[in-house]
C-alpha cells in the first residue's frame, strides 16, 4: 500500500497540473470500464450482499456511475479556467485570479452499501482535478473490490489509478497515509478514526457520514402518494442507504391509514414479498440479527409492531427482511436514537410542521430530511428552522442523483461535499494569484512603502485604517 503511494506521488510530481486531454482521457476511460464491466459488477455486488436486486445494482452503481461521469467529461474544461476575481481598488492596475490545482494522491474510503457508485462518483471529481488516486474498498465488498481492481488494471496504470482491498488493518493503514485529501464514506464511529489518523498528517478529510433521516407528511399531502414514494426509499437496497427515510411523520390520526397505503404499496411492488429477486437481503448476519433486536426492544417497551408479511426460515436464511412498521416508539429507544440502516420504519404522528421539526431538532443533523407538502410558505419554514445535508420537498433520496447539486452532511452527519463542481473543488486547491501589473508612480503599491506621509495616511484612512 506504501509502495503504491509513493508511486503515485512520484509519477506525480512528473506531471503535476495533466492537461485537459490527460483528464477527459482518464473519465472517457473510466466510462469505459464501468460499461464493459457493468455485468461483472452487478454479479460481484449481489455475491457480497448474498443477493442484491440486479435492477437495484444497474441503477445506483452502474447508472448513477456513468451519468456522473458524462456530466464531468462535459464541464471539465469550464471547471479547469482560471476564475478572474474583483482587484481592491487600492491596488489597480493589478489583477487577481484563482486556479484550481490538482493536490497529488487522493485517497478514497468506500463503503460496502453502494460500493461502486460510492467509491467511483468521488473518483470522476478527483480524477477531473486532475489527481492520482487510491481507492480502499470495504471488507464487506471482496467481490467487488476484486472485480473493480481487475478492472482497474484493464484500463489505468496503477500510478493513476488503484483499487485496494483488505481488512480494517488495512483501511487503519490507508487512512494514516498524507493524502492530498481524504475522502470517508461510512459510519461515524469509524469517520471518527479516520479524521484521527488523517489528523497526524494534517490531511484535509471529507466525512459522508449518515444519521436518522425523517420524512415529514403535512395535513394537505395526499397520504397514498406520500406512502408509495416513502415506501421506495425504505426498500430500495432494503434502506441500507445512508440518506434513506429513516422515520416518518405522519399528522395526528392518520397513522392506520398511511400504514395501510404503504403495505397496500409494498405488495403491489413485491408480489412474492421479501423473497422476490427484486428485493435485497441484508448484507450480513450481524446487520440482519441488530435489525431483530431493534424491533423486539421496541416490542417490549410497548410500541406496536406489524410486519407487511410472515416471516419464515427462508427468510432468516437469505437473510431478507420484510418491511416493518414499529407504531409510536418510545423516543429514548435504540430504534429513535440509533440509525436504522434497514426495512424498519417507525411511524410517530405530530400536530403541526413546528412540532415535527421540534423532534427532528432533539437529535443529530440529519443527512437528509423530506418534506411532504404543497405549501411554499410551509416549505420555506422547513429550509429556516431545520438544518439538515440536503433538503427533498414531495420525495426521498433524489437529491444524492443530482448531479449538478453537492451533496455532503453537516455536524454528525459529516462535512464537505462533492458531486459537480464542488466535487471537483474539494479534490483541488484553489490557489489565489495576485499580479501587479503597474509601475513606477502608477502602483498603488507605493502608497505602502515608508516614509508614511500624509498622503499615505489618507489613503490609509480612507481604506478603513
């Protein structure tokens, strides 16, 4: 792993600012990669989930992968101009201007829930930046780690471009490396450990963390809709999504009728249930085991459970989770306090937008928070009194697919962002360049140079000093 960096960063400092060419041959080729191997990652994926939705897996790695990188090959050559800034009057005829240059060898943390879409979206931005880069892949994900790596070396030379597996040994390791920059998609116990070995380096680090994204339905939201746009965000990939809904609230009284619409929902989208080849297992025993206890904890303390369909051996075998509604859950609970990560979505019920807020506010920042509702004005409060990553009005989880919008947390749910031009910022330094094009008694740089007469202190006085 040391070895590869100091390769990189060697055949960086070779060529430290690539060309427009350079970088638009490194996205073309990496679309390329991604599209002749979409099968083989799609395969890969649903080996290390034990299944996943080939469908699911088409969308969110391989379709989210290459739009993303379209959108990149597009606007690189606008992302790479010098920006031209305002010079202090003071100092004309000078001018400034900012550039964006590559930092060297990035680093990339990917997760194991959306392993390829999560570790190459960040990758288009660095690559576009025009830095050389490490990608450590989950130990949950060997199938895919292997599959992008084999690929990996199909298209780039492994100074440009590496994909690395290994244990938490290694992503220790990794994350102790002095990158460029950092990037850490996954859970805030581990983001902590990360941003603390980075720290030893002084590398700047972005955290895409996650937290218990609610879904806010208002009194003038039809409640069928509402339910079917709720229930795709808690199925797709079985909600091990880091901005899927994580709890919904629905207003006072209409908690039978919104669970009825979402089972009536769940059945049309999976006729055979949790067992369909269109619904994703949970990706481990322990994932599938720390889903149970959440939901019999809140048994036991009382709340209402009901499950859209009887769970059998088969179930537990494949490790396939049915969507289950936990009614009213104490709000100190393991469920309310801890983010789900799963097909479990609690239902609470709240006499206004202030009161729902007034909840969502008890907790961390979320990632994410959905609104419900067609009013501007209600909208509006929700963007001033919540604070949250990113806001959807009237759906859930389309924000991250923007490709033109950054998309990072706030707080507890991470910081810095990437996606678009921001991506491309993160992965670059903006440097200031400040160039003094006058001479002689045409600088207003000499009204800085001692002896200070009157003259000087008037311009000094007249610049606020």
């Amino acid at each position: 792993m040391t070895q590869v960096f100091e390769a990189q960063q060697e055949a960086f400092s070779l060529e430290p600012f690539p060309t427009l060419d350079v970088r638009l041959d490194r996205l073309v080729r990496l679309r390329k990669m991604v599209e002749q191997g979409s099968e083989i990652i799609v395969a890969a994926v649903s080996q290390d989930f034990g299944h996943r939705s080939p469908d699911e897996s088409r969308i969110a790695e391989i379709a989210g992968t290459i739009t993303a990188i379209d959108y990149a090959i597009a606007r690189v050559r606008r992302w790479m101009r010098p920006s031209r800034r305002q010079a202090t009057i003071w100092f004309l005829p000078a001018s400034n201007q900012v550039i964006a240059q590559p930092l060297s060898v990035v680093g990339i943390m990917a997760p194991w829930n959306y392993p390829v879409n999560l570790a190459l979206v960040p990758l288009v931005s660095a690559l576009a930046a025009g830095n050389r880069v490490m990608i450590k892949m989950s130990e949950l994900s060997p199938a895919t780690g292997q599959a992008l790596a084999n690929l990996a070396k199909q298209f780039f030379d492994v100074n440009e471009l590496a994909v690395l597996g290994g244990e938490a040994k290694e992503s220790a390791h990794f994350s102790s490396l002095p990158f460029g920059h950092l990037l850490f998609t996954g859970s805030s116990r581990v983001g902590r450990m990360v941003m603390s070995a980075a720290a030893q380096n002084l590398t700047p680090v972005t955290l895409e963390l996650g937290g218990k994204c609610p879904a806010i339905v208002d009194g003038d939201y039809e409640l069928d809709e509402a339910a079917k746009r709720i229930l795709w965000g808690k199925t797709f990939n079985a909600a091990q999504t880091c901005v899927a809904p994580d709890y919904v609230m629905v207003p006072k009284g209409q908690t039978a009728a919104f669970v009825e619409a979402m089972t009536r929902h769940y059945h049309a989208n999976f006729p055979q249930g949790a067992l369909s080849d269109q619904y994703t297992s949970i990706v481990d025993e322990r994932g599938h085991s720390r889903l149970t206890g959440l939901v019999d904890a809140a048994k036991r303390a009382g709340a209402e459970v009901r499950v859209c369909e009887p769970t059998t051996p088969e179930h537990n075998r494949r490790r396939k989770f049915p969507l289950t509604f936990v009614l009213n859950p104490n709000r100190d609970s393991a469920l309310m306090q801890e983010e789900i990560f799963g097909p479990v979505l609690p239902v609470l019920e709240h006499d206004g937008l202030d009161d729902a807020l007034r909840l969502v506010k008890q907790g961390e920042h979320p990632l994410a928070l959905y609104y419900f509702g067609h009013s501007s004005n209600q909208r509006e409060s929700v963007l001033k009194k919540s604070l949250s990553g990113g806001v959807a009005f009237n759906d859930v989880m389309l924000q991250f697919l923007q490709v033109d919008m950054a998309f990072g947390g706030v707080g507890a749910s991470g910081f810095g962002r990437y996606h678009g031009k921001e991506g491309f910022e993160t992965f670059s330094h903006l440097k200031s360049v400040f160039t003094q094009r006058g001479m002689g008694r045409f600088t207003g740089l000499k009204l800085l140079y001692p002896p200070y007469g009157r003259l000087g202190r008037l311009v000094t006085s007249l610049m606020g000093g």
